[in-house]
C-alpha cells in the first residue's frame, strides 16, 4: 500500500503529492508547525490524509514539549490544535480529527494523568485515527463493490484515493473492492483542473495497481457520458451535510449534472469522519478559495494575461439530489438522506465539537 503519512518517534513523514508523478519525494516534519505547513501546502491533500495529518500533528507538537505542568501544556495542546484548525476549512475530516484529539486529552486530564501519559496518550489516539481510516476505506471498497457491475466504465474526479486517505482510498477504495472482487473495470480520470490531482495522483495510483485507466480533460466527461462510455460516476467527498449535500472537489457539480441528464449512477464514496450532521445543508459548507496562481500558471509557465481576474473556489456542493447513494464503511445509503445519514451517523454528531 502506498506509503501516504507515517509516524516515527520524533518526526511525521509525509509523500509530497505537489511533486508526483515525476518525483517520488518524501518530506519529513519535525514540529507541528512543519506539519500545519505541509497541509496548508498541499503536501498532503485529500480529507482523511488531512485529518491524520492533523492528528499526527498535534501528537508530535504535544511530544516535543517541554512543559512539566499539566496547566503549561494544556495551553500549548490548544494553540497546537488552533493552528491545525487554520490550515484547510472544507474537509470535515480535519476538524473531526482535532475533535478526536480534544477528546482524548479531556479524558487524561480527568483521569488525573501526568504529561508523560498524556503524551502517550494523544500518541495512540493518532495512530487510531490512522488506522482506523485504512480499515474505513477497505470496509467502504467492500460495500461499494456490489453496486459496481463487471465490466465497469467508471468515471472519478480529483483523487479520492491512497494518496487521500490514510491508505486504499474511498472513490478507489470502491473501484480497488470491484477489481478485488474479480470484476474488470476500466477508469476513467478527469485531469480535475486547476491542481491536477486526477490527472497526476489518481492516474499515478491506479497504473501502479495495474488498472486500466484513461486519462480526460474535465471537459470530456459530458462528451463520453453522450457516447455511452462512462457506466457510473464515484467521487469522494470533503464533507457530506446532514441533508445530503456533497461538497468535493471543484467540478464534481458539474459531473453529478452530466450523469443525471444522461442516467448514469453518480456515487459518493467517504467515511463517517466526512459526515457532518452538524452542517444543515450545503450552502453552510465553508469553501476554500486558492491562489490565483493554481488557475492562472502551469508549474513556471503563466496562461493567462496579466491583469484578468481570477477566481479559484477549490471546492463546489452537489445537491442530494444528484447523488444516487453514500457509500460509507457502515453501508450504503441512498435518499431521502436527512433520515438515512441521521439514523446511522448520529452517535457521532455529538461528539464533533469544533469547526
Ligand atoms: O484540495 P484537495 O486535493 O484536498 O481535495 C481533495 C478532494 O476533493 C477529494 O475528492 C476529497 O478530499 C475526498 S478524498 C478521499
């Protein structure tokens, strides 16, 4: 399995996805602000990845310090998980991880623990997380395989996969599960403009799996949908609201549209950590808008004049109803999605307490 983030005593490792494909680079970070920079960066992208990057994170901070009263080093947990919480604001997954480590650090401090255990502690409640989301994904590849039939053309956008998870992915995770479960499929990946990351992270993945795939400007899709040359759409998700709504990674609106006016199956594939039933509906999911750079240059080359506005919104909602079902590691659940996604994820919705 592709080796996305890693723990080790005193550093988090991360494979750099700005340089892929051409370069198989690993980036070390040594403080917790490294691994904030890394994130904000894009080194490691994707909504489960930024989350255990997070969660690392904020483990790695909580080690290096110095402080030997629990006071001091109450006050430096919270500064490190502010700084995290700054990084990205679309991925539910992050602010679901901090959640996860807030949590673990109210319980040491009510047990009574010194800083040593605490320590240890948010170190194991990191590598949970990490764990925990590769089990996600496998078990959501299960699920998602029954829903693909053999012989599959399958449309996704962005990448939702190894490199976007702790490891298998979600939308890969879906089409890893059909081909593990004998079936032959066939990819076809948006080049998902203006960071690429179909054309460089989901094609570099899957070649390496050794599964068919077909690289396309995001401005085929419709084309091929017409042709009928795409079977079903998966894509992952960055947050799914209470109601349904998606938000993920620009232009996936626009492919959930193109499949409806041509009856193709468009799935999402996430893990509960991206459910947020906290968030009503999609118009309250915040949207992270980019450099202009991203839009405007390919790597040093400018494309566009000087002078033109730009804008970079790098994610956009697909309503619920495009969407033809959520594929979780708790199953699959289709509309009316306010009391299918309520009845399966709201244990979970109390214990997210910031965002
Ligand atoms: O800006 P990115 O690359 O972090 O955006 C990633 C996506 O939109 C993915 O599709 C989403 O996070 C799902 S990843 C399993």
């Amino acid at each position: 399995m592709l080796p996305t983030i890693s723990r080790s005593a005193d550093a988090v490792v991360m494979i750099d996805q700005r340089k892929l494909p051409g370069v198989e680079l690993y980036v070390t970070c040594r403080t917790a602000p490294e691994v904030a920079r890394a994130i904000k960066t894009m080194v490691i992208r994707g909504a489960p990845a930024i989350g255990v990057a997070a969660a690392y994170g904020i483990a790695l901070g909580m080690r290096r310090s110095r402080a030997s009263g629990t006071q001091k080093f109450a006050a430096e947990f919270y500064k490190i998980c502010e700084l995290m919480a700054e990084t990205r604001p679309t991925a539910v997954n992050l602010f679901w991880a901090i959640d996860q480590m807030k949590r673990a650090f109210a319980a040491a401090a009510t047990a009574g623990e010194s800083v040593a255990q605490i320590k240890d502690r948010l170190d194991a409640t990191a590598e949970r997380i990490h764990d925990e989301d590769v089990e996600s994904c496998r078990a959501i590849g299960r699920h998602g395989a029954t829903i693909v039939p053999d012989g599959a053309r399958i449309l996704t956008h962005c990448n939702a996969g190894a490199l976007a998870t702790a490891g298998y992915g979600t939308a890969l995770g879906v089409i890893r599960g059909a081909v593990e479960a004998g079936k032959k499929i066939t990819v076809l990946a948006d080049e998902t403009r203006p960071f690429l990351q179909g054309a460089r992270l989901t094609a570099w993945e899957l070649v390496r799996d050794g599964i068919d795939t077909t690289v396309i400007t995001d401005s085929m899709a419709g084309a091929l949908m017409a042709q009928r040359q795409i079977d079903l759409v998966v894509v992952g998700a960055d947050r799914i609201a209470a109601n349904g709504d998606v938000a993920n990674k620009i232009g996936t609106y626009s492919v959930a549209v193109l499949a409806r006016e041509h009856d193709i199956p468009f799935y999402v594939a996430a893990p509960a950590s991206t459910v947020d039933l906290a968030t009503p509906d999609g118009s309250a999911i915040p949207i992270e808008e980019r450099n202009a750079r991203e839009v405007t240059h390919v790597g040093s080359s400018r494309l566009a004049p000087e002078g033109a506005h730009v804008r970079n919104p790098a994610f956009d909602v697909t309503p619920n109803r495009f969407v033809s079902a959520i594929v979780t590691e708790r199953g699959i659940f289709r509309a009316p999605y306010l009391e299918s996604l309520a009845r399966a994820f709201r244990p979970d919705v109390a214990t997210v307490t910031s965002r």
